[in-house]
C-alpha cells in the first residue's frame, strides 16, 4: 500500500491511496471463509458451498464489500492520525481496475496562525437604560393589542383604519371587469398606506375616492368605495389587566409599569449581547488572514441548504438555485469557518475558562425556561445524550470566551439610536457594494 500526499493550498491536500490485490488479499480469504460458514446453495450442505462457485456467483459484491472497509481503515489509522482532517473530507474518485485500488480523497488542514492583539480590537456594543418615557410607550402599545377598533361616522383622520373596495381603472377612467379586491383594510398609521392615506384623510364612509399611483406613463389608476371608518379604542389600564399581562406577577399598575420596565431591561441586554457577539465575531476574523479548507467552507454551504430546506417544509422550492445560493453565502461561511480556529485558540488563550456543575445547572435551568420544560425533565434528558451534553458544555465554554473577550478588546460603547444609526449607514454601504 502506498500514499501519496499533493498540496493544493496551505490547508488543501490530496491524499491518493494506492494498493493492488496483495495487499487486500488477506481480507478478501477471511470474507470468503465468513460467507462459505453463511452461504446456502441448493444442492450443498451448509458450509460446504465450494469458495470457487462463491466467488463466481458473489465475488465481485464480497471484494467491494471489503475494498470499502480496507479504505475505511487506512483512513481512519494512516491518514486521520497523521493529518488531522478538519472539516468533511471528501472522496473525489475509486477505481479497482486490473486487481489494483486508487482511491483520492481531498481533506482539508488546520490553518497556521498567530493570535492578533485583543486588546487592539475594537467592538461596537449598544448601551440602553430604559427609560419610564420607553415604559409608558410600551404600555400604550399594550393597551393597543387589548384594544379593538370601533366604528365612526366622522371624517377619516391619520388614525383610523378603513374599509374599502379598490376598483382598477383603465385609461379611460372605467372600472376593469373582474379587478376589485374587496373589503381592503388599511391602517392609515402605518407607513405602507401613507399614499392611500394622503387620499383618503377628510372624507367619510360612503365616498368613492380616485387614487392614482406611479408617475407619468407608469401610473395605476383606482376608485376605492370607502365601506367603514374605525377608530382604536384602547384598553384601559386597570390593576386587573396589570395581573392579567404580568401572568400573576404585577398586583397593580406601579408594579406592572416596574416589571415591564425589568422584562424590557432583559430585552436589550440580551439584545446587545447578542450583538455584540456577531460584532466580536466580524473583528476578530477581518483581523486575521488565514485560508479555510475548501472542504470546510463547502460543509458549512451544505448546512445553510439543509437549513433553507428545513425552513421550507424539508423541501426546496423547484426554482431553487442551490449553486447561486451557495455562492452567495460564501464569504459567510468563510467567515464562520474562520472563527471556528479563532474561538479554539482563544480557549487556549483564556486557559483559566473552567465548567462548574453550577455552570451546567444554570444552562439547563436557562434551557428549561426557553423550551417550557420541567428542569428534572431536561436534566434526564442531557444524561441521556452524551453528544448533547458534550454540546452542552461546548456552548457554555463559547459563552465563557464572549465574557473574557468583552473585559479584553476596546469597547465603543453607542446609544441604541446611534447603535441602530451605524447599522443602517453599514448595511447601506453594503448595497452600494453590491450593485457596484
């Protein structure tokens, strides 16, 4: 048996295996012994099938059975412990051809890299107390869902929801038979009706009202029969309805304006978390220059498909371009393949990061509330699963890394509207990017 080993890249090779009947020789006599025990034929005892007629009849499915197993071991004894593949190893061709085997995998190879200077990075992360002016904005919009609209005969005002019938128009100003859509609702407070809005504020139910959109040769023309004008009518807030949204843990107003003041709190904290992970992540892989393996980044394109697939019922929509897809997620999976060297050699770094069981008992009982599930419950199953469990303690270390990292690198600490003010200014130079 020979190997022979071609770089592609500084982390890409191709392992070719070559090997020729005398070394699968051995395996090929052990499996014929086996099946010669098994193999019923009319006409033979058990046992006492002659290995010519077994070869003849079965030989070709019994070798290839055995030539998998033989490539399956030199991988996992010669190839794994000397080259430690790291992502999905691929087999790119197998051929048994004149009693010889060349098999080709391509693996890929942890990349060679010097930790960058944390405490040189700098990392945006949103800062937000909330505010009894946030509070009492929440609250109206709680008041709001418990609400129900109520019917007006007044004039339409920006606040109102209205019914109507939209008649498409052709050129001539005629309605266009079988183009009515009926009993539109349209809140005039949201922002996707302001051009129906502008049209429709001062009339009242009964008008028939003229819109036209677009402009000049581009233009839709419509005629919408107003049918019904309400108004919200909010909720009042009383110490029932606290009870009732705080789930028994407010007993008055004060208490409930405290708790949603607390649960709001929670929300952006966890909110700039969150975000400060995903900001931690982008300038901890653009400050280093490494290559990922083909193989890894091309793993990490398969899981977004199965993710797209799993969103969509198990099946991919027919016009589904996975390839374009693929291409499209590219510099993300990069990107993920890159932090996952990063975050092992931050573990090494931080090598004081130690799981406690009340590390664990946290995480489960976090767990536990997020799925509605008793914590004796999700315990017994963690036991269960040690893959989940490894898992487990894996998010929990990751969680351990974010917590050093937020003491190491420069935080630039931004309100939340010049937090929201940077991401879009971003997201907008990303588009330009795009289009250019």
């Amino acid at each position: 048996m020979e190997l022979s080993v071609q770089e592609i890249t500084s982390v890409d090779k191709e392992i070719t295996i070559k090997a020729d009947r005398s070394d699968l020789e051995p395996k090929f006599d052990k499996a014929y012994k086996k099946y010669k025990k098994e193999i019923q034929m009319p006409g033979f005892r058990p046992g006492n099938v002659p290995v010519g007629l077994i070869k003849k009849r079965f030989g070709k499915e019994i070798e290839l059975e055995e030539i998998n197993t033989y490539v399956q071991e030199v991988y996992e004894n010669e190839i794994v412990p000397e080259y430690e593949p790291v992502g999905e190893t691929q087999m790119k061709d197998m051929s048994w051809e004149d009693d010889k085997l060349e098999v080709t995998f391509k693996i890929g190879a942890k990349p060679e890299f010097e930790l960058a200077d944390i405490e040189s990075i700098t990392v945006d992360k949103m800062v937000h107390d909330v505010t009894d002016e946030d509070v009492e904005e929440e609250i109206e919009r709680t008041l709001e869902r418990e609400g129900n609209w109520v019917e007006i005969e007044d004039e339409i005002t920006e606040d109102c929801r209205v019914t109507v019938d939209a008649v498409t128009l052709d050129e001539d100003g005629n309605p266009i038979e079988d183009e009515k859509d009926e009993d539109q609702k349209l809140d005039l407070r949201d922002e996707k009706s302001a051009d129906f809005r502008d049209n429709l504020v001062g009339k009242k139910k009964g008008d028939v009202v003229d819109v036209k959109f677009g402009e000049e040769s581009e233009t839709d023309n419509f005629q919408l029969h107003v049918k019904l004008v309400e108004k919200m009518k909010q909720a009042e807030l009383t110490d029932e309805l606290a009870k009732e949204q705080s789930n028994g843990e407010a007993k008055n107003i004060d208490e409930f304006k405290s708790f949603i003041k607390s649960r709001m709190q929670q929300y952006y904290d966890q909110s700039a978390d969150d975000m400060f992970r995903q900001d931690a992540i982008s300038a901890l892989t653009k400050a280093h220059d490494f290559e990922i393996p083909e193989v890894m980044v091309n793993q990490i394109q398969d899981s977004y498909v199965e993710y797209a697939k799993q969103q969509t019922g198990g099946q991919l929509p027919p016009n589904f371009n996975e390839d374009e897809y693929k291409e499209n997620l590219k510099d993300q999976a990069v990107r993920e393949g890159k932090w996952v060297f990063i975050n092992e050699q931050l573990q090494e770094k931080f090598d004081d990061i130690e799981i406690t069981p009340e590390d664990i008992d946290e995480f489960i009982g976090m767990e536990s509330a997020r799925h509605g599930v008793p914590v004796d419950q999700m315990k017994s199953y963690y036991a269960q699963n040690p893959n989940q469990l490894e898992s487990l303690r894996t998010n929990i270390r990751e969680n351990k890394v974010f917590e050093k990292l937020n003491d190491a690198v420069t935080i630039n600490e931004l309100s939340k509207e010049e937090f929201r003010k940077k991401r879009e200014e971003e997201s907008k130079e990303k588009e330009s990017q795009l289009i250019k």
